[in-house]
C-alpha cells in the first residue's frame, strides 16, 4: 500500500512539474472569476426566476436557485470533464517512455501497484481542483443566495467518479497502443457521442422497430461507460433530490474495476 501512495503522490508531483495542476487551477480560477462577476453585478434569482427545464417549473423550495445550480452544474459537468481527460491523456504513455518504465521497474515495485497508483494519483490531481472550483461556486451561492444545502458540494465527488470512470479507460487504452491521442479520442467519443445515444436507445428503438438493434443498443449500453446517466444523477443529487436508479453506478463501478484488472494484467505481459 505504501508503494501505491508513493506513485500516487509522484503522479501528483508530475501534474505539477508538467503544469498540468497549475492549468486546471488557472483554468478554474477564471471561472470563478466569471461567474464572482455574475453574481456581483446581476440579479441572478430574478434572473433564473422564470426558467424551465423540459417545459417544467422546477420543484422545491427555491426553484431560482435550483435553476442557477443547474445552470452551473451542466455546463461544468460537460467542460470540466473534456479538460480532466485533455489533460490527464499522457499520464500513462509518459510513464512508459523509454527511461521512465525503466527506473519504475528497476524499483521494489509491482506492476498493480504501479497501475493503482497512476490510477489514485490522476483521479486525485482532478479531485482537487474540481473540488476547489465546485466549493468556490457554493460560497457565491451560499452568500448571494442565502442557500448553504451540502448536497451542491457533493457535485464534486461526482464529476470525480466520472473521471475515474473515463480515466481507468484511458489507462487500458494507453497501456495497449501507448498513444495518448488515442485514449483522448476513443475517451470524448464515449463521454460525447456512445454514451448520449446508448442513453435515448429507448426512443431510438420505437422509431427503428427492430428487437435486434434493440437488443445490440442494450449490450452496448451495459458495457460502454454511463456518464451520460450519471450526469443525470449529478443533477439529482445537486439539487437534494431522490436518485431514481444505482443502476449506472453499480455499472460503473464495476467497469472500473474491470478496466484496472485487465489493464494490469495487460501491463503484465509486456516487456519493456
């Protein structure tokens, strides 16, 4: 266990000294900016006052605010996502240049735990400043507001499973091809393109009429990373409401699991 919490914190200092760390900081620190503006010089309940969402009047106590968490929380969830994974693509291919993987391997170390380490040390580099701008959008929402509810700050665990989520896909991609570019690609076009429509197969299937492109929408969809659906459970448990289904983390949960597994066992097999 020691070992892994060492490469995790060389991981982290590895964010650091490739600026990585400083540009999520930076990049978050803008936004603070943006919205500190935001709030400072409109009116930002009477301005969310009258939204809808799909047509509905938001439920609750506050819907102005509920509709400014939204506001907040979609586009966060979308961007803040497309930077973790821009930015944490090379974690896994720099590791394995010639000269890195040597000095790794020529330590007391295994391969798992080199693995869980790179794996505890990405997702903590993202949980860090996703948390710093997620707690500096709950003070501005707690202050201007008036609204201190706990369950906005847990956005930030969330966007942090995702990551996890898309991240444990990335090391498998990155320890077969060694190509960071290809575990960004493959990684947006889960998180952009599969997921988004794996989650409508429903609707898509009526249009269709056709039970094996029903049946192939569904296999896809219990193997293809969920972050579509877990945005939706972002969203719920930002705004303090009842999660409908556990179906997407438990899924989740165990695709993480099995992309590290088989990431190790991949690792495993190579010679470097």
């Amino acid at each position: 266990m020691n070992n892994v919490w060492t490469i995790s914190k060389l991981t982290f200092r590895e964010a650091f000294s490739r600026k990585i760390f400083l540009f999520f900081a930076g990049i978050s620190t803008f936004l603070l900016l943006v919205f500190l503006a935001v709030f400072l010089f409109t009116d930002v309940a009477a301005l969310f006052g009258s939204v809808k969402i799909n047509g509905k009047e938001l439920s609750g106590s506050n819907p102005a605010v509920a509709a400014i968490k939204l506001f907040i929380l979609n586009p966060l969830y979308g961007f803040g996502l497309f930077l973790a994974i821009f930015s944490s693509a090379s974690f896994i291919p720099h590791m394995l240049e010639k000269g890195n993987i040597d000095l790794l391997l020529s330590k007391p170390i295994s391969r798992r735990q080199l693995i869980l380490g790179k794996f505890f040390g990405g997702v903590a580099v993202v949980f860090v400043n996703v948390f710093y701008l997620v707690f500096g959008l709950w003070l501005m929402i707690g202050y201007g507001l008036g609204d201190w509810s706990v369950d906005f700050l847990l956005a930030s665990l969330v966007i942090t499973f995702v990551f996890a989520l898309l991240y444990s896909l990335m090391i498998l991609l990155g320890i077969v091809s060694r190509s960071s570019v290809l575990a960004m690609m493959i990684s947006y076009l889960v998180f952009l393109i599969l997921s988004p429509v794996l989650s409508s197969r429903e609707i898509i299937s009526t249009f269709l009429n056709s039970e094996i492109f029903s049946a192939v929408m569904n296999f896809f969809y219990y193997v293809v990373p969920q972050t579509s659906d877990l945005g939706s459970i972002l969203n719920s448990i930002a705004l303090g409401n009842p999660i409908e289904s556990y179906s997407p983390i438990i899924v989740s949960l165990a695709f993480i699991v099995a992309a590290i597994e088989f990431s190790v066992f991949v690792f495993s097999k190579k010679d470097y």
